[in-house]
C-alpha cells in the first residue's frame, strides 16, 4: 500500500519525535533552554509501537526518530528495536545532537538503527559551545567517529548562519574526504521565537550550492527514501555534501514524508498551522483501522508547498516541540 496526496506525491518516510526536551541551548531553536509547556507526557512505547505498526501498514518502511533530543529519554533504544522490529520496517534512523552517541552507538547499532544524523553546527569548539550552550564538541565527533567504525550511516547537519559559521564551509567539507560520511548544510529557518535571529543571520543556501560548484563538485540524482538534501559528490572524497535549502523552487515537490510529534500530532508540513491528535487511537490494538482511516483523512489537507516565502511560519514557536 502507499499513500499518494492530491498533488501525486507518494509517502514512506515518517518522522517520529519520541521527546520534545533538549539538554542542548542552540540560538536559532532554544537559546534560554527547554521549558516544559506541555502537560501530559510523551508517548509510551506501547504508543510508539502501535503508531509505528499503522504507519508501516500503510506503506512507510522507513522511520526517523527525533526531538528535542531523543537521547534524552532512557528508554531510546527501546524504542528504536521496537521500531525495527516492526513488520515493514525496513529502515531506522536517528536524529541527534550527539550529545551521548559515544555511550549509545554500540546499543542503537544493535537494536536495528541503520543511520544518525548528528548537529554540528561548528567545528571550533569555542563557537560550538556558543551556538550551543554546551561544551561538547570533542565528545560529539568522537560519537561521530564510533557510529563510523560500527557501520552506521552517519551525516553530520550544519545549519547555515551568516556571520557565524560560514567562513567554516571547507573545513566542514574536509571532513567528507577521507571518511563516508554525509555532510549536510541546512538553511536557517524561522520559527515564532527566532524572528530577530532568523533575520540577522539567514544565508540563502544558494551560496554554498556556487561554492561547491566552482570547487568541483557535482549533484548526483536522487535514490530512493531520499529526505529533503541535494547531494553532491566530488572524486577524491569518500563522504559527500548534502544541501537543504527549504527556499528553494519545488523544493516540497518532492515531499515523502509525515511528522508526528512526541504527543501524538500528526503534522502534515514542518510549517503546518494546525497539527492533529492521533493519540486517542493508541490505546489499544483494535483502533489500528480507525487510526488509518484518520491519516488518510488528514493527508487530503496537505497543501501543495510550505509558504515561507510568503512569511508564514506555521503554529510552532521552535523545531524542538515538532521534531525538526
């Protein structure tokens, strides 16, 4: 089974925040820490696993889980062998800040994660620590390099920030030439808390995608399960670069996937005003039907682009309470 929208876009790909809190202070989504603002709990496992199977069932194979910082809860391998187990499953992945990768690789590796994707937002640990709020830099590259030791498909994300970090585009880039790995920038975004800073740091991605041009690299197609980056590959490297530019014309063309937050809302955009409670269908297995029939519902209101270069941003006040 696969579920097409009214645009003829076709959705696999399901990204899952398992926990909206941060133990991170990044200033483009939670400069003055997290503050918890919602009152029941984040889904149980139970929960996850009876989301997870519905989705599968009707054609998703590849799940992302994120947050806030997934990490943070004690229970994430749990979740994420349960996630892999789940028939139709064929791909797991996580989000992170990279924080306890070092500790956990081994774990996740072993419960069925296939792929990480880690924030750097720079490679001095001075800068780092300011973007941050935390003083992590040396422990996060060494969870880098033990994801890429165990096997694991591992991609570091750069957010763009003028004035900030964009003297380090090949330095960053350096890091792809002797390791598989998958370096990816992502342009700045605005949320309702960001505003001030979203206007006095956004690159456009445009930039880097010259910049890679005129040093020799070049954009390679699309594969299958494919998120939202432009890749590019160079010969002599054995990583790549990635792109995400949600500026950018068509860029929602290609949309596969859905958002559910760590309560239980479906969103249909990362930019959607409105989200949609599946929670009160994960009580128990006999709502498994019901829970699709309401998925396929709300996908009939999935508008055909996110409309930021209108100005509109969406219901959420910052990435971490709806999973990036």
């Amino acid at each position: 089974m696969t579920l097409v929208d009214g645009f003829g876009r076709s959705f696999h790909y399901l990204r899952l925040s398992v926990e909206d809190a941060c133990n991170f202070r990044c200033r483009y989504c939670l400069p003055h820490g997290y503050r918890k603002t919602e009152a029941d709990s984040p889904l149980s496992v139970a929960e996850i696993c009876r989301l997870v199977r519905a989705f599968a069932q009707l054609g998703f194979w590849k799940v992302r889980l994120t947050g806030g910082e997934p990490t943070v809860r004690q229970d994430i391998v749990q979740i994420a062998e349960a996630a892999a187990r789940t028939p139709g499953i064929r791909r797991v992945a996580l989000s992170t800040n990279g924080c306890r990768l070092l500790e956990l690789a081994p774990d996740l590796k072993s419960a069925g994660v296939s792929a990480v994707n880690v924030s750097v937002d720079s490679l001095d640990a001075a800068r780092f620590a300011e973007l941050t709020g935390k003083d992590s830099l040396a422990d996060v590259l060494k969870g880098i390099d033990r994801s890429l030791e165990l096997g694991l498909e591992t991609k570091i994300n750069a957010v763009l920030m003028k004035g900030l970090n964009e003297h380090e585009f090949a330095q960053f880039v350096e890091l792809a030439r002797e390791r598989p790995l998958s370096v990816r920038f992502i342009e700045l975004m605005p949320v309702a808390d960001n505003m001030d800073f979203f206007a006095a740091h956004h690159l456009k991605a445009e930039a880097l995608v010259a910049w890679l041009g005129e040093n020799g690299w070049a954009e390679r197609a699309r594969k299958d399960g494919d998120g939202p980056a432009r890749e590019f590959n160079k010969n002599g490297y054995h990583g790549s670069v990635g792109v995400i530019a949600p500026y950018a014309k068509d860029f929602c063309g290609s949309c596969n996937r859905l958002r559910v937050t760590s309560r239980g809302r479906l969103r249909l955009c990362l930019f959607s005003e409105a989200d949609h409670s599946l929670r009160s269908f994960l009580q128990d297995d006999s709502q498994a039907g019901a829970l699709q029939e309401r998925v396929k519902t709300l996908l009939g209101l999935k508008e055909v682009s996110h409309y930021l270069p209108e100005g509109k941003m969406g219901n959420a006040k910052h990435f971490a309470m709806m999973g990036g």
